[in-house]
C-alpha cells in the first residue's frame, strides 16, 4: 500500500523572506529605558504574523493566555492589555492593544496558524530568543552568586523577588515605564 500526498509539499523558506522577517521583528521591540525590558505590541505583532483581523489575532492571544495560566504563569506579567489612541477615528477613538513579553510573542507564535511562512518563522524566532534570554539570566544570576562570595549548586539556590534588586515584576516593569496604570494609553508609534 502506498500513501500518496494530497497536500502540495512547501519548500524552505526562502532567505529573502527569512531576512526580511527577522528584520522586522528586531525593529519591532520596544525596550524599557530604565530596567531594559524588552516588549512587543500585539498590533505590530498581529501584522508581521500576517493576521488581517484583529479579532482572528485576539483568538490567538486568548490561547496564549490559557497556555500560559496552564503553565503556572503569572498572565499579568506576560500580557499588560493597553489601549492606544486611533488618531484616524473621528472623534479619537481608544484601540485595546497588548504589551508583550518575549514569553508571550512565544505562545502567541505557538498557537497561531503554523502553515502562515511567518508564523513558522516567529515560532523558531521566539523560541531561540527565549532560550537565549534563558541562558543569559542564568549566567548573570550564577555570576551573581560568585561576586557574593556564596557558591551554591543550582539545586540550591534560592532566589527571592527583590533579593538582588529586581524591580519587580515585567508588569510593573513596563507600568514604570509609561508611569501608568494598567489600561494605559499608548500614543501611537
């Protein structure tokens, strides 16, 4: 018995494409002056992964947000929802956005359509990244340990919110930024 392909087979992505998609999401990134966090807005994301829709592209974050409550996850410090003002409605009008971390950009990437060429490029793109960040925050937290004189077995460490000076959580990061509540008006970019 042989199988025979219904579905045409895609070749690899082409490097002009795979250039132009990295290049867009570096530019994308927002970074928080004082603290260095990074983040996306969920409009420009929404664009790049080729959503048409905004509410085709809210039913992706919606199961990003489940997958990251299914995670254990604090959803506040992945998802700030802002609004930003539609200066092309007459009157203003208030357009709900999303700060995003690069966790978030991750799940987001995850749970959207895979067979969009840039969805399956922001799936290894944000994947690599957060490993990467992973990889960073590990060895800063390991150098941490050696500047205090105290070198501890990974298994033993014990780090604390606030115990070497972290500002808190990204949420609160990137409310400090906008010196804002949550629900902030975002001018537009």
């Amino acid at each position: 018995m042989s199988l025979v392909r219904t579905t045409p087979r895609t070749g690899p992505m082409k490097r002009q494409l795979i250039t132009k998609l990295h290049a867009t999401l570096e530019k994308l990134v927002h970074k928080e002056t004082a603290t260095g966090t990074e983040f996306w807005l969920a409009r420009d994301l929404q664009e790049v992964l080729g959503y048409v829709r905004w509410s085709n592209f809210e039913k992706v974050i919606q199961k990003a947000i489940v997958a990251c409550e299914r995670a254990t996850n604090d959803v506040e410090d992945h998802f700030l929802p802002v609004d930003k003002i539609d200066e092309l409605a007459k009157p203003s009008a208030n357009v709900r956005d999303y700060a995003l971390t690069r966790y978030a950009c991750y799940l987001i990437a995850q749970n959207a359509h895979s067979s969009k060429e840039a969805v399956a490029f922001a799936q290894t793109y944000f994947a690599l990244q957060t490993r990467r960040q992973e990889i960073i925050e590990s060895r800063l937290a390991d150098q941490e340990r050696v500047d205090a004189g105290g070198v501890e077995r990974r298994g033993e460490a014990r780090v604390v919110a606030g115990e070497h000076g972290d500002p808190g959580s990204v949420v609160a990061q990137l409310l400090h930024r906008c010196n804002a509540e949550p629900r902030h008006v975002i001018p537009p970019s």
